[in-house]
C-alpha cells in the first residue's frame, strides 16, 4: 500500500465509507483494509471522537472536550452557514403583535402572533404580571 492510499483509507473512513466501498475505489482487497484499519486502530470508537470538519473535511482540533466543534475554523463555518442559508430563504411575515398591536417582522413562522417574548407573557399572563 502506498502512503497516498493510506490517507485514502483513513479519509474515507472518517466520512464513514464502508471497508467495502474503500476497497473498491481504491481496488485493493477488502481484507487488507480490514487489517490495516485494525492495526492502525481506525475502528468505531477512533472515528466517533475523531472530529471532522463538516464543510472541508479536515480534522477538528478539540481543545474543549465539552463543548463538540463542527467546523476546523471560523472561516467555514462561515461558508457553510452562508451556503445553507442561501439554500433556503425564510420568507419574511409581516405581522401585527396581538397584545402590543405593533408591527413585527417573522422569519418563516406565519403563526408568531407576538412581536416579543414579553409580549407574549403580558398576554397570557395578564398586564399585571406575576413577577
Ligand atoms: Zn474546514
Ligand atoms: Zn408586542
């Protein structure tokens, strides 16, 4: 096997390629990448802690185990908002405010009825409030 073909395999493997879609794209036998995805521990567990990048690939440093990043850097999570947002425009709803009686703006949700959240409270619970 050749070092290209090793990036191959670990590639594919991390964007969850089967062994026998590997094998037939890079036309080695199944059996090898079997046995080196074994010994160079490739497996299950290795590839769910191994981050990759959703737009470009790449493999996600994590610095903070907590909190799962999903982008390498800034710029494609940027890119990949950008290209997903331009997938599907929210249509815009101009609403009145049921408890206010202003005008608001809804982003994709023709049912808002209130222009905020305290709107919404001072409607339900009452002008007075319970504080
Ligand atoms: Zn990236
Ligand atoms: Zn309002």
């Amino acid at each position: 096997m050749t070092t290209e073909q090793k990036d191959r395999i670990a590639e594919m493997r991390r964007q969850g390629c089967t062994y026998a879609k590997i094998a037939e794209t890079l036309s080695i036998s199944e059996n090898t990448i079997k046995t080196y995805c074994r010994r160079t521990r490739l497996n299950e567990d290795n590839l769910k802690a191994a981050l990759v990048c959703k737009l470009c690939g790449n493999p996600i440093e994590v610095k903070d185990k907590h909190r799962a990043r999903q982008f390498c850097s800034d710029k494609c999570r940027a890119a990949w908002w950008y290209a997903n947002r331009g997938n599907k425009p929210r249509t815009e709803y101009h609403l009145t405010c049921a408890n206010c009686g202003k005008p608001f703006v809804s982003a994709g949700n023709k049912a808002r009825k209130y222009c905020s959240h305290k709107c919404y409270i001072a409607a339900r619970f009452g002008d007075g409030g319970h504080e």
